[in-house]
C-alpha cells in the first residue's frame, strides 16, 4: 500500500479504504441478487399445481419466466465475472470508486424487478427498453469503475493491466437499446450479442480505453 | 494483535475476538437485508399482470413503493459504508462491541418491514415515524460502535482516526423524527438531508466526538 | 498448522481442510437465515393494507409474528456469536466436523419454519415444542462441535481456552423442552431464561465441559 | 504463485485469478440456495392456518415438501462439501474453471425449482427426472472442476491430492437418472444410495479419475 500511496493521493483527498470489505460486500449483494432470481420460478409452482397439470406443463406454460431467468442469471453472471477482473489488482478504493460501485450494486439489485416483468409482460416494448437500459446502466458504471481502478493504480502495472474495462459491453448494450427504441418487434434476440462479446471487446476495448483512461503517470 | 493488547485488556475482561468474522457476517446481513428490499417490487408485478396493462403502470401505479426501495437502498448502503469506515482500523471486539454490532443488525433487518409498510400506508403518519425511528435507532447505535472501537485503539491511532463516528446523521435523524411527530405533513421529504450530511458531519461531528469519546490513554 | 498436525492426525483419519471457507459459508448462511426472518413480517403487510387500517395496526394485529420474530432473531444472533467463539482458535478441521457443522446448519436453515408457525398458531402446544425442540437440537449440536473443536487443538491451547461450548444453553433448552411437555400453558416465556445464560454457563459450564471434553494430549 | 506458474500458463492464455474471491462468491450463492430452500415450507404455513388445523397438520400436510426440503439440503450440503475439498489446494483459477464453475452454480441456484415441484407433484414421473437430471448435472460439472483444478496444479501436488473428483457421485446420479426412465415408481428412494458414495467413491474414484485426467507432468 505503501509504494502506490504517494501518486493516488495526490488526485483524491487522501483517505482510502483497503478492497477487502468492498469486495467481498459486492459479492454478497451479487449472489443474492443472482440466487433470488429462482424465487419467482419457484413461487409459480403452488399456483399453477392441478390434479390435471403435470410438472411438464409448469414449464412449457411459464417459457418467458424460464427464458428471462437464464438471461439474468447468465448477464449477472457476466457482470461478477467483469468486476472480479476489473478489482484483481486494486489495493486501495478511494471515496468515489464506493459510491461507483454502490451504484452499480443498485443496478444489480434492481434487475430482478425487470425480470419479473418479462415473465409477466413478454412482448411489452417499455419491459423491454427497461431492461435493457438496465443492463446498459450496470455496464455504463462498470466500465466508469474499471477507469476508477486503473488510475488508481500504479504506472507500471496500469500498464501491465489487461483490458478488463468492460467499454466493449457497454458499447453493445448502447446499441441493444437503440435498437429497441427503433425496431422492438425484434425482443430479446439482440441480447445474445453480449455473449459474443469477448472478440469484440478484443478489437473495440483497447480504442475505447485509450480514449477514456487518463494515462496515470503523466 | 500483541502491540495493542496490553492496555485494551486492562479496561475489559480480556476476552477480546478478532473482527474479521463479525465484519464477515455483518456484511452478508446487510447486503442481504439490501437484496431482499428487491422482493416486494418483483412480487408485485404478476398481481398487476392484466390484459390491458402494461409495464410501465407497473411503475406508474407503484410510485411509493418505488420510492421507499430506492430510499431504503440508499440509506442502508450509506450505513454500510460509515460501518466500513468505522471498523476500518479496529484489529479486535469485546462482547460489548459485538452486543451493539448485533442491535445494529437486527435494525438493519427490521427495516424491509417498515419499508413494506411505506408502500401500502403513504401517508400514515405511524408508518413515517416508525420508519424515521429505525433508522434513527440503526445511526445512534453506530455512533456507539464507532466510539467503542475508538476507545479499543492504542492512543496514536485513533488521534490519528478521521471523524467516522455518524454522529451528524443520529443528530439529524433525531432532528427529522421530532419534524415527523410536529408536522407529519412534510412526509418523508425531510429524509433527504441525509444526503446532506457530508458537509453538516464535518462542522459537527468532531465536536459531538470530543464529548462522547474517553481517549483511551490518558 | 504444522505444529498442530502430528498429535491432532492420530485420532482421525489425517485429512483435515482449513477452518475459513467453512467458517465463511456456515457465515453466510446464519447471516441469510437470520435475515429471512423478517420476510413473512414484510409479506403480511400489503394483505391487511385496507382503506382503514392504519400502519399501527399491522402491528397490534400481529403481535405473535412480530414476537416470534425477534425471538428468533436473538436466538440465531447468540447461536452465531456462541459459534465465532468456538471456532475462534481452530486452524483446522475434520470431516466428523464438516458433518456436525452441517447438521448445525440445518437446525438454523430450519428455524425460519417453526418462527413462521408460532406466528399463525400462538397457542398451539405442538408448535411451541416443536420450536423449543429445534433450539435444543441446535444447542446440543454447538455443544458437539465445541468438543470437537477443543479436542483438534494441541494441549496447551485447548487448556487455555475459556468455556465455549454452550453446554449451560443445551442443559437449559432441555429444562424448557421438558417444561412444555408438562406445563405447556407457560408458553414461550421459560425461554426468557436463555438471556440469563451467562452466569449458569459460568457456573454449569466448566463441569459438564470436563466431562465431555477428553483431554487431547494425556 | 510463482512456482506453479510456469507449468501452467502453457496450456492456457497465461489470464490467471486467484481463487479467493470465485470460492467467495460461490460460498455465498451456496449459502443462499441452501437458506432459501426453507422459504417454501415457511409460506404455505398462513395458508393452511386454519380455526381447527394446529401446527402437526402443517407437518403431516405437507409430507413432500417437507421431504424434499430435506433432501435438497442434504445434497446441496454434500455438494457444497466436494465442491470444498476440490478447491482446497487451488491456488489459481483459469477463465475455464470460472465458466464451468458459473455453469455449476447455475444448477446449485436452479435446484429450488425442482424441489418446490416435488412438494407440488409428489408422483409426477417428468418432475422426478427433471429433479434427478438437475442432480447429475450438477455433479458433473464438478467432476469436470476437479479435473480442472487439478490439472492447475504442479505435478507432485496433483500426485498427492486425494481422489476428490466427485466422479463416483455423478456416474451413480446417471445411473438413478437410467432407473427413473425405465421405473420411475421406485420414486425418489434411489436416491438415498447417495449417502452411500462415500465407499463406493473410494472403490470407482480412483478408476475414473485416471482415465479423466491427464497428468499435467508428463
């Protein structure tokens, strides 16, 4: 902590917390979020339960519960995986890098809100540009911490560090929502580009990193 | 541990217990009492679910609802952070210590059920009090925390301690819940000088500190 | 762990793990079971939400939940704390351990049932056994882990330690139990009895310790 | 982390995690699972709460749910335990081991689905198969991060790590898997042959694994 105190404190005022709570806060907050997802599925059990219906029906019945399910499960998922990247080197967490990442958490938290009204209002335009500005939200301020994480670094290692800034997805969410705002017929197909966005991230991340990380050593 | 042992063990029984479980389980209380603050928005949406309405009545007819999710989000996550910084440098915790820390908890658990009640009393002048009076118990008794690991610090350290002791918000919270028993018609509106409390706690809160705190060496 | 290591794999089959993930998760699970608690509290409130019902109401109609509620917060809360100071020295632990623990857990993970229970049949004898019942298996168990606990330390350490294995709470829990079987019309009250613990584990304690705790080392 | 670098980064893109903050987080979504699977039996108390029911016929009621509340703890439990012991000596993680296990805890998070369908389908043949499949899904991923982490490991401690695969636990679920297609009315006994692995796993493991894994030193 020592070697990085001099040039990180000279930008912030100086009073910085070790990542350890942070960290391992975030990581409960996301597997609850992550786990309550399965608590709707659950719950429509008792209610659809019938001499007449069988467990097969439970499920062909309830498809966009089921489907928007998996894709918040496997999007939060995403999302933990890019935030353990994004702090695996941080030492020290200054003031606003919190108040980022508490923001962040809200957006986590808030998704199984969205969630839920798929499986309620499937081929609803609002749902759909709701969740999906949802998820541009998470990215938007996930990208905001990797840029926070970085400067807080370093010089040596910030340029050492892989792009882990997640601007790639970011980017791509910006562009789901466009698209919802001008053809929502299409649902939630275009989401599955997230998951084709590790080459893309590959050829985008480091322009869109070089734009918007001040380098931290002059 | 061994530096600081001596003079702590004289003012208590001795009996003193590393934090790093107590932070452990405090963070998974709190981040779980934040996740479930989520539950009650998504357990709503399939009781709207009709024909004719659409996700965004979801919201629309749920303003309140909304409302104390958000503000409870932010309330608990800025209780957090003051709990973080608070034990920041504690290395051990009496029973006293993980008495208050439990009472804290468990105003920290409470707070979905007067949440919950905001959403279907809005204008109850019960519901605001009672609402106002937890999260007034929860800031007094982390003033207490903060001057118990204060007073369980060699001398050095904690002169070196920034205020962190949240006796600002107690004193504002107290300040809001006479407002709620005078004038109950400002609602919760009041609330938001919470978001305020930065400057006030930097004028008051050392002086509030002075006199709570017994510097623990002479 | 190398200087605990030769006496401790003599009276087990040698294959020990290291105390903090289990530790961590048996955490997280108290920390999520003593946060569920307050679910039912939160889902009662928009079923008795009527234009002329007021907030207070919810609760002077719901005094047996609100009861049962902060008993069983206690309870978990003091089980917790009982078993950070058991496992506060170990540095390892055995499969037998990972078992008692495990069946622990369960008496926890199962408590939110029996809590729920008490709030729709007060005055139900079979319930009030069947909570009282389900604290004493829970007590019993940490006494169990206790002993296991101590008899992994080396000599001196296990000579050191204070009483910490709850006996005095299991021996008590036994007392109600009885209690309700002969005189069930007492209620929940002889439970009061369990925050008065403090001085008979002082005096209770060390005798039943010394006869279920088999000395380690000779 | 040095000494176990070289070897590794050979195989894969040199990308790799400590495994802390993964087991952390996999701890947590774990404990969440196994928590919540009390909240089913915890809701259907107030329906049932009846002038003339007390709280026996809640229990005698609700027989499969309360059976397969039990079970699902009893294999979460066991899951979690493997998962433990297959970590124990992992010092990096890969972005592999992340995926597969993210794909692990996605059938650890799911599980509560299929067990609210049993209480709700007790005889239902598809619920029985969905149930068990969920099971031998989820343990053979963790067969699969067995072999993962241990192929993470320098030769000679992967030569000394015990047979921790889990493989005896997933060919046994394929086999009960097999008898619920051909007799699904032995119902859910087969799979108490569970808690039998323990010696078959020391008989079949030891096979399986040196077929599965490849040594990562010549």
């Amino acid at each position: 902590m020592a070697e990085a105190g001099e040039d990180a404190q000279v930008d912030e005022q100086g009073d910085w917390l070790g990542p350890e709570r942070l960290l391992a806060f975030s990581d409960g907050v996301v597997a609850i979020a992550l786990t309550l997802l399965v608590l709707p599925l659950a719950e429509l059990v008792p209610e659809v339960a019938e001499p007449e219906t069988s467990g097969l029906t439970v499920i062909t019945d309830n498809l966009a519960a089921i489907g928007s399910f998996v894709l918040s499960f496997a999007v939060i998922a995403r999302f933990w995986a890019a935030h353990h990247r994004v702090f695996d080197r941080a030492r020290r967490v200054s003031h606003t890098l919190v108040g980022v990442n508490t923001a962040w958490l809200f957006t986590i938290v808030v998704l199984p809100f969205p969630t839920e009204m798929i499986a309620s209002f499937p081929e609803d335009p609002f749902t759909l540009r709701f969740y999906v500005a949802t998820l541009f939200a998470s990215s938007a301020l996930l990208t905001v911490t990797a840029v926070l994480v970085r400067r807080s670094l370093p010089g040596d290692e910030a340029q050492g560090l892989r792009n882990t800034a997640a601007g790639g997805t970011a980017l791509l969410l910006l562009l789901v929502l466009v698209v919802t705002l001008v053809a929502p017929s299409l649902g939630y197909w275009p989401l599955l580009l997230l998951f084709l966005t590790s080459p893309i991230e590959r050829v985008l991340g480091p322009l869109v990193e070089r734009r918007l990380a001040r380098p931290p050593s002059g």
